[in-house]
C-alpha cells in the first residue's frame, strides 16, 4: 500500500537480511545501520496499525495481541476523545502485563461504562478495581488511572508536555511517551524492555541499558516522523516475541 512504500522510502533501502517465513523472527547481521535494520523488519512483518482501539474492526496484522483493533497504514487514529482516552489507559494498564490482559481490562471497562475520565472519577474502588483485574495490580493502577483522569480533565484538549505527563501520579517515561505518540499524535520516540532487549542483542548499544539512553540512540539514527517512530516501536515489540518465541538460537 501507498503508506508502506512512504515508510520504506523513510527508512531507506534494505539489503543483507534473510526473509522471515511464519512466525520466524527476521534474521539481520548485528549493527546493521537502524534505520536499515527498521526497514527491513517493516518489509518483513508489514505496518503494525498500533494503537489498537476497541471499536475498530480492523484485523491484527501480526501474530500476537488482540484478535481486532489495528487499523495498518492509517495513522489518522485516534479520531475522538473517547479513542485518546482509550490509548491513554491503554497505556496505563499495559505497564507490567500482555496486552491481552488489558484488552479484557478495557472491554470490561467500556461494558461497564467506566471508559471515560468523569466515569472513573466517580466509580467506586471497588467498581474500578474488579473491571481492570485482569492487567494485573489493579489496585495501584486503579489509583494511576483515577490521577490520570484527574489531569486528562485539567487538559481541556490540549496536548500535554512530556514533563507535564511525568509529573502525574504513576506516570513514568515509556508510558508518558506511549501517551505523547500514539493518543496526541507527537513525534515522541518509545523505547521499552522488548526495544531494549533488542538494541542489545544486534549491538547498536552495550550494557547496561537504560531508557534515556536508548531512547536518545534511536532518536539519532532513525528519520525522525511520527508514522515512522508509531511502526518502529510497534515492529521492535513484534521482533523481540518472535524471537522470544524461536528460543534460544
């Protein structure tokens, strides 16, 4: 499609790497240049359509998280307040957990009519805590998602500034991040464990490893776009569970 040609061109041509088949992870030599190594690992699993959102019909491109909800080669997304809310919790919820378990935290929350900021105001703990369960401390994030909401209100539309999200309760920098690109739209570059675990493994940076500082070598070496940083964070997170999933050699 038209939007993944744009997204090869950006990253710039691909060479020296060896096709993927199924669920095989990509093979591509260590400390090939990043932006080849993004190219090739777009060319290879296709775009991502992250964030999902659970009103949208789209099919899961890839071979894990949610059955539905990717929307690949549209970067239009959100287009409500609900759907920037959504990806914000969304975010919240994911911090330690599979996004499976999320995806039932958030159903149940929409089910219940508990996904919108003056909802969870006004919920009761214990309405909150038993709809987000299934992600895991669902205490503690119960309280992140009351202090998000809280702030998401004070915003009154407007995009917040990194610092401004890491002053929230329970906000930290790959969540205020995740925030940033994916709900407002701005080109904010996100690095997590599985980004980490991969930066690693093809030595574009050496132990120990921390997330100002990849974060700072991707911002260097990748074309800086907001459709870019959405399908290189994406595709990072698809490479590190297959190759989790390949096992050992």
């Amino acid at each position: 499609m038209q939007e993944t040609s744009a997204l090869l061109d950006l990253f710039g041509a691909v060479s020296g790497v060896v096709p993927t088949l199924g669920s095989l992870p990509l093979a591509v030599p260590r400390r090939t240049p990043l932006d080849v190594f993004a190219s090739a690992l777009l060319d290879a699993y296709g775009p991502q359509g992250w964030w999902p959102l659970l009103a949208y019909a789209g099919s899961n491109p890839t071979l894990t998280g949610r059955l539905t909800g990717y929307h690949p080669g549209d970067f239009t997304y959100p287009r409500t307040n609900g759907e920037r809310f959504e990806i914000c919790c969304g975010a919240i919820l994911t911090q330690n957990t599979a996004w499976t378990n999320v995806e039932r935290a958030l159903d149940l929350l929409a089910r219940q009519e508990l996904l919108s900021p003056k909802a969870i105001q006004h919920a009761t703990d214990a309405m909150l805590e038993t709809a987000i369960r299934s992600s895991g401390y669902f205490r503690a994030k119960s309280k992140k998602l009351r202090a998000f909401s809280e702030f998401f209100l004070r915003l009154g539309g407007r995009t917040p500034t990194r610092d401004e999200l890491l002053g929230v309760w329970g906000i930290g920098p790959e969540t205020a991040d995740s925030i940033r690109l994916y709900a407002f739209k701005e080109t904010e570059m996100v690095v997590d464990a599985y980004t980490l675990r991969v930066l690693l493994g093809q030595g574009y940076c050496r132990p120990p490893l921390d997330y100002a500082r990849a974060k700072r070598t991707c911002e260097r070496h990748l074309p800086r776009s907001l459709e870019g940083y959405q399908e290189f964070h994406a595709l990072m997170v698809e490479h590190a569970k297959r190759l989790r999933a390949a096992g050992p050699g």
